[in-house]
C-alpha cells in the first residue's frame, strides 16, 4: 500500500516494553515517553502482524525499552513468525544478548541491531548508565557467533563520544559485525533534553567518502551506505530536520499501549487499535476492525519533515 506522499507501508517496528535496564541519557524513546502500561500479548502482536501482511509489511523490528526483558520474547517471535513476516529484527542495548542469542534464532529471529556507543569502560557507563561494556561485547559477539546476521551497530554519536568512532569502528571489523549504523542524535523523548551534545556527522561521512571502496544508497530513508576495504558496511543515520529522511521512510509503529503510530516524532497522527485487541470480538471481526486501523494509517500518514531547515552538502 502507497501513501499519499507515494511511500509504501513495508515495516512494522513493535515496542515490547518501556522498561530497560540501561538509562542512556538520549534515549528517544520510541516517542512514546515513560508511562508503563499494561504489554500487549503475543497473540495480540501477532494479529497485529498478520493484518499488516495484507498491506505490505514484510519486516518486523522489536525494540523498547529492552525487548530482551520481556520474558515472552521466545513466544513473541514464533507469533510474529506464524504470520508469515519475512524478516523479525530486534534492537537491543545487549547486555543478556549472550545467553539469548541461540535461542531467538531458534524461535525464528533472524538479526539484531546490538547498540554500543563507546569503547571505554568509563564512557560506557557514563553514556548508558550501567557498567556492562563487557557484557554487551560478549553479547556482540554471540549473536555473530548464533548466525542472527547481518550482525548491526548502532552507534549513537554526541560530543561526548566524538572520539570512539573509530575505535568502534576497528571493533566492529575485528569481530565480523556486518554493518555499523553512525546515526545523529533525535530530538525526541530524553533527546529533547540532551540535544545540546547534538553533534553534525558531516565531518565523519567525508571521511568515510574518501576511503571507502564503494558507496550505495538505501531505500530505507535513502541513507547512504559506506562499503570499506574491510568489507564492513557503515550505514549513516541522518533524521533531524531532514525531509529527504523522511520521504524514504516506509516504517509504522505499533506502540506498547496498542496504538499504531505513523511517526517517531508526531502524537497526532495514530490509531489506537488496544480495545480491538483486548476486546471479545470473535477473531474475524478484530481482523476486519485491524484492516479498517491499517487503511486509516496509510491515508494520515506523512512526512515529519517536509521543507529543508538547513543546506545539504553537495560533494
């Protein structure tokens, strides 16, 4: 399904909790703020995900919070799995990565996307709140060991770790990370509070111009993609103020209180799609309620950004 911006409906980004066990000071949050509510079922994330089928959605990603505390995970998978999604993708801070990592392929995980935003001890815990920089490596390096593949990093960049980028870099080669994603600080949820760190990835991405082999753009975001001599791809993530960002994006948000949401950074624009789910309707009319939820999505969904707000860099 096509929007009226000509954007198709192709990824479904699932929050399964607002708990963590890290405290990263720039969390965004999903947009979704801090209320704890009551978590959907797997059952009910699974319906979810079989609707959106019809309409397009061919990826999953789960994220929070810190999905790995959800202790249903295992059966969140196989639910999201029995509706025939293409691929199922996390996003974890993974500190309990290690001992999961076999398990989720198992259930039918097929990659993560593992966050490490330093390389020192010291930093680490000052950026995430925790003293884990051990355990999150082990936790990288079980999940390349597991085969969730492509192995990715994220990494994101501030003035307080300016100076890891290529010490994160060197990590990500010697363990055989498949791409490392350098993304740019969001002004949303404890972003709006951090965002004087905000530092511009401009100089970093000249860098990675002049040495990389090759140089491909993605349809997601139509972010560009840097291939080097390693072999290791770095994705960089460009999103504030950025209608380009924008007009490549094909993702909706299922929220943890059961909203479908069309945008990290808007509240105006969602479907509360909780009282179907928990309702006592019989399956075939939650389904029917569900694809009415879908085609009003498509029809309000639109670019945050839609005007540039500063002057792209032509190289």
């Amino acid at each position: 399904m096509i929007d009226r911006y000509g954007r198709p409906l192709e990824d479904l980004r699932i929050t399964l909790t607002h708990v963590c066990n890290f405290s990263c000071f720039f969390c965004h949050m999903e947009g979704e703020g801090l209320e704890q509510s009551e978590v959907l079922s797997p059952e009910q994330i699974g319906l979810v995900s079989e609707v959106g089928r019809e309409f397009g959605i061919n990826s999953v990603k789960l994220t929070g919070g810190e999905p790995t505390l959800r202790r249903d995970l295992i059966n969140v998978i196989r639910a999201i799995k029995e509706a025939d999604v293409r691929e199922i993708s996390m996003t974890t801070n993974g500190f309990l990565l290690d001992r999961l990592a076999v398990k989720l392929k198992e259930a039918g995980l097929n990659r993560v996307n593992i966050s490490l935003h330093a390389m020192e001890e010291d930093k680490f815990k000052e950026i995430t709140g925790v003293d884990g920089l051990r355990r999150v490596i082990e936790g990288i390096r079980a999940a390349v060991s597991a085969g969730l593949r492509p192995v990715k990093m994220n990494f994101v960049l501030t003035k307080k770790n300016t100076d890891q980028v290529e010490k994160i870099i060197s990590f990500a080669e010697s363990v055989g990370v498949d791409e490392l994603h350098l993304i740019e600080l969001h002004p949303v949820g404890l972003g709006k509070q951090s965002f004087s760190t905000h530092e511009w990835l401009d100089s970093i991405e000249r860098k990675l111009f002049e040495t990389s082999n090759k140089i491909e753009i993605r349809e997601k975001h139509f972010r560009p993609r840097y291939v080097l001599p390693s072999g290791l791809v770095v994705e960089v993530v460009k999103p504030y103020a950025n209608p380009i960002f924008c007009a490549g994006c094909n993702r909706v948000r299922l929220t943890v209180d059961g909203k479908l949401k069309t945008c990290l950074y808007r509240d105006d624009k969602v479907v509360d799609v909780r009282n179907v789910l928990t309702s006592s309707l019989p399956l075939w009319e939650k389904r029917e309620l569900l694809r009415r939820a879908y085609e009003i999505v498509i029809a309000i969904r639109e670019p945050n950004f839609k005007f540039l707000s500063r002057p792209l860099e032509i190289r």
